[in-house]
C-alpha cells in the first residue's frame, strides 16, 4: 500500500485530488486544517500510478457566505463514513454542488409536554374569546342569618433571617483538623483556655474516662478487637510492664485461625523469658488461668480476632469473657473511620468491654476519631500504643498525653501555641 499527500485549499479540491489521480478505488487516511488549507493522505492499492492531475479539473473555490456549513458538514453530506474505510467508488468532484447559504429557518409548532410547551402554544396563538350574551342577574335572596363581617387579608409577615450558627472556637477548629465533623468539634470544645494544648486537655477531662490498668493485674486480661488492631503487641508489652515491677507472667494464645499467629507470641514470650501457652478449648484455658492464679501469675490472653461484621465472631468472643472470667480489654486501632470506630466500640460495649488501649497512633494525623468513638460508647480509655515495637512500650492514658498525641502531627499548631 502507497500512501499519498494532496494540498489544496479547501477539503472537495483536496478529495477531487485524490480521485483524478489515484482512481475511485483510492482510500482517505486522514485530513487535517493547515494554515493555507487542508492536507490530505490518501493510499491505493500497490501498483496504482497516479494520474495526470488535469483529468479532472477541481471545483471553482466558493467565497464564504453566512450561514454556510463547515468544511467537516460539507465532507458529512457528501461521503458516508464507510467510504473512507473500505475501497467505495465515490462521487467524482463535478458531481459536487456547493451548498446554497442555509435560510433562517422558520418557527415551528411547538409539541412536547411541560410550562415551556405550553407557553409556547399561548404564544404561537392566542384563541378568541367571543363575548356570550349577559345573562340577567339573579334576585337577592333574604339573608336567613347575620352575615359574618368582612375581614381584611392580613399581610404576610416577612420572613426573618435564620439564625447564625454560633461561630466556631480555636478549640473547635483543631477538633476539626483532627478528624472530628463540625457538630462533634463543637460538641468537644468544652474548654475557652488560651493555651491549645490546655484546652485540650480540659476537653478530654470532661467528655473521657481515664482508667489505666495495673501493672500487675490480678483479673486475668484478654486482649480483644479486629484483625491487625496489634493485639499481640499489646500482650506482650503488658506481660513487660509485669515483670518490670517483678511480677510473673503468662501468656496465653487462643488465636488457632490466623497463620502464624500462636507463634508470633510464643517468639515475643521466648524473648522476654517468661512462659507461653496455646488453649484450644474453654476448658483448656479455664485451667491454664486458674493454674496460674494460684501460681502468682499475671495471666494476658491472646484472644482470636473479631469484628461487629461477623457475628459469630462476636458470640465466640463473649463465651469467652464469660465462661472463663477474663476482662476483655479492646485494641481500639486509630486510623480507623469514625463510623467504623464508632461500630467497633459499641459492638465491643455490648459484650461487657468497660476499657481499651488506643493502638496505631503512628498510621494517622487525624487522631480524635478514636477518642470521640470511645466516648460514644462509654469505653474508659486505659492505655495508648503508639508504635508496634514491643522496646516503644505502653503509655498510661491520661487527658495530658492524649492532647499531646493530638497535637504531634501538625507543627504549625504547635508553634503557634508554644508562642
């Protein structure tokens, strides 16, 4: 296949080109706008010389007039899309009739349904009324009862502007900037104190319980909550605040579904020198924990992962607070949504969860979700985890720290408060 190049001013001289040179069985590639008019490829099948240009001689160019076409309309109206794909016989040049300039056109009926048919129709034409004939008035009938008086059309009251919402504080706006939507920003902006960081923890003061668990619990403690919220970190870093003041630990693995997840423990309890279990039944760690207790061991239970998604999950989740004694502490991850945190803690709630360890600070700068979240379900916040190192530890909650770990992200704040 060859392919040819044509100039010419308009696009029919371009295409009259094309078909007195190269035949009718000539196909156009493509065509384009140049600045002294339209170029044009066209190929022919292989051995096709192309012809002496005076065979046919191209159209006189027409003036432009108002109203006439586009050079793309004049191509549409005279060739079909297929001929400039398949090897068509076109219509020779001479055959081409430039078009006459468009007529405005006239009005015409309006049709369709709605107002604008409708005004259209009045508009178009207006029917004539003729005048019926008056009709005599009737005689006044005899008032049987007293007419009510007439009374006046009160006019309407203007409407009055609404209320402006009240606007909202320096508080309020870093509530925002942390995750927070504007109602629950307002709804925690409890304190006017000019320092950020003071109010803050004000704030916190007034809408969260603070209640750390002890370094050497005597509940046994199992750590609850959906996949990935770091609950076998937060095992192992409970198990070493316990040995740190002296006391004995045992860590228990229940976690038989995740992969790796029993062993992933027992590395941790290896490492820290202190004894690990695995129980597969209830009646297993009944008896591990009871063992223990008499022992003077701290028992922390490695519980299987839940979530409020899958109800049987949760039903497994709180036979086994329940049957065995344990108090079901919450892994409550940070870079959560609102909504999903707001599920968790109250699924969580339903089960008997009174307190929860705040984990995945590290993964988000939008940190009072979790916050706002614990406080709609009426979960004590016991301890944060901010990093899934067992050397980073476990930090006591309290108002202070968690108004420092909201700040950390944004430096800007936190120049313009220490100012």
């Amino acid at each position: 296949m060859r392919v040819f190049t044509y100039f010419a001013s308009t696009l029919p001289e371009a295409i009259a080109q094309v078909r007195a040179e190269l035949g009718p069985k000539a196909v156009v590639l493509s065509w384009r706008s140049t600045r002294g008019g339209i170029e044009i490829s066209a190929s022919a099948e292989p051995g096709t010389k192309p012809r002496a240009k005076s065979a046919v001689s191209p159209p006189e160019r027409a003036k432009p007039v108002l109203g006439t076409t586009s050079k793309q309309e004049t191509l549409a109206q005279h060739f079909k899309p297929e001929d400039f794909l398949m090897g068509a016989p076109r219509p020779a040049a001479a055959d081409i009739v430039p078009l006459a300039p468009a007529s405005k056109p006239k009005p015409a009926p309006v049709s369709g349904r709605g107002t604008a048919a409708l005004l259209g129709r009045q508009a178009a034409a207006k029917p004539v009324v003729q005048e019926a004939a008056p009709k005599p008035a009737p005689a006044p009938a005899k008032p049987t009862t007293k007419a009510a008086p007439a009374t006046q059309a009160k006019p309407t009251p203007a409407l009055e502007p609404p209320a402006n919402k009240p606007a909202p504080s320096r508080l309020a706006l870093f509530w925002t900037r942390a995750g927070l939507t504007r109602e629950q920003a307002m709804a925690m902006a409890l304190s006017d104190h000019a320092q950020l960081r003071q109010a803050l923890s004000e704030s916190l003061s007034q809408k969260l319980k603070f209640e750390p668990i002890e370094a050497a619990p005597t509940r046994p403690i199992v750590l609850v909550g959906p996949p990935g919220a770091g609950k076998t970190a937060a095992v192992a870093k409970l198990a070493t605040r316990a040995l740190a003041v002296g006391y004995e630990a045992l860590l228990i693995s229940v976690d038989s579904e995740r992969c790796g997840g029993a062993e992933q423990l027992r590395a941790m309890a290896d490492r820290l020198g202190t004894p690990f279990e695995t129980a597969t039944t209830l009646q297993d760690l009944s008896r591990l924990t009871k063992q223990a207790r008499q022992a003077g061991q701290c028992v922390f239970v490695d519980a299987a992962a839940a979530s409020p998604m899958q109800p049987s999950d949760m039903r497994s989740t709180e036979r086994l607070v329940q049957e065995v004694g344990l108090e079901p502490i919450l892994c409550m991850p940070a870079d959560l949504r609102y909504e999903d945190l707001e599920d968790l803690g109250l699924a969580f709630a339903e089960i008997g969860t009174k307190r929860a360890i705040a984990t995945r600070f590290d993964l988000t700068k939008r940190r009072a979700s979790v916050v706002f979240a614990l406080h709609k379900a009426d979960i004590a916040l016991a301890q944060i985890s901010a990093t899934p190192f067992i050397t980073g530890g476990i930090a006591l909650a309290s108002a202070h720290r968690v108004a420092a770990l909201l700040l950390e992200p944004f430096d800007d704040i936190k120049a313009e408060d220490a100012a």
